[in-house]
C-alpha cells in the first residue's frame, strides 16, 4: 500500500537552519596551524647580530642545529643560552641528527677566538661540515 502524497502548503515547513560548530572548528584549526607554522621560521633570527655581507648566499634551511655568536661572546644553540664547555654535549645528538651539517652565525664584530672555540666543539661533537650564515649585500636578509 502506497500513501497518499502529502501536499505542502507555504505555512507549513521547516525552519532552514545553518550549523556554525564544522566551521568554527575549521578556522581555528587553520589559526592554530598558522601560529605554530609562522613560530618555527623566526627561532633562528632570534639573536640581534650584525653578520658579515657576501654577495650571494643559499636560503636557510630550518632542520640545522644553529650555533650563534654574538658581540660579547655569548654562546646560544638554537637561540638558547649556553656555555662553551657544554656546547659540545648539546650538539651531539643534533648534529647526528642533521647529518654532520651544523650552521654558525656570529657578529661580525665579535670574538674570533670565541668563534674559533665553537667551531672546535661542533667538530669535537661530530660537525663534519659548516654552514656560515651571512647577509647578503643589498636587502640584509640572513642566510643559515
């Protein structure tokens, strides 16, 4: 047995309603994903140093552990503070990590003895190869 079909007069419908939750939940997952995507790029610019000028330079690459010298001979790994001494212990795992290459920056007005220590304890913590960072000639964007 078939029913009868049901006539609909303009009175007498449902209200249409629209659900917001779907797309509250997608924005702020895109704002959450924007926040921490836009955190990760500035760790290595954290340092204020004046870095010497080559006239070409290769793009940062963010998966180096950066080792960063500055004026007054402060030594930072990733843009945290640490010592000389235990530069080479915190380096060890990062630098087997990223295949023996490591990034230094430091000011161009710093110590260069200081700068030479470093670059003794990323080779002692197996650095096998160097990436300096420098800023090139004309828009002063930093490289590693």
């Amino acid at each position: 047995m078939t029913r009868p079909a049901r006539r609909r007069f303009r009175g007498d419908h449902d209200p249409v309603t629209f659900d917001f939750a779907p797309m509250v939940d997608i924005v702020l997952l895109l704002l959450i994903f924007f926040f921490l995507t836009s955190t990760l790029g500035a760790r290595q610019n954290a340092l204020p140093l004046d870095l010497p000028r080559a006239s070409s330079s290769v793009q940062e690459t963010p998966d180096l552990p950066v080792v960063s010298v500055n004026r007054a001979g402060q030594v930072f790994l990733n843009g945290q503070a640490t010592t000389l001494g235990a530069l080479g212990a915190q380096l060890r795992p990062l630098a087997a990590a990223s295949g023996g290459v490591v990034g230094l920056r430091a000011d161009e007005r710093g110590s260069y003895g200081t700068v030479v220590g470093v670059m003794d304890e990323i080779k002692k913590a197996g650095g096998t190869r160097l990436a300096l960072g420098t800023q090139t000639g004309r828009d002063g964007g930093a490289a590693p």
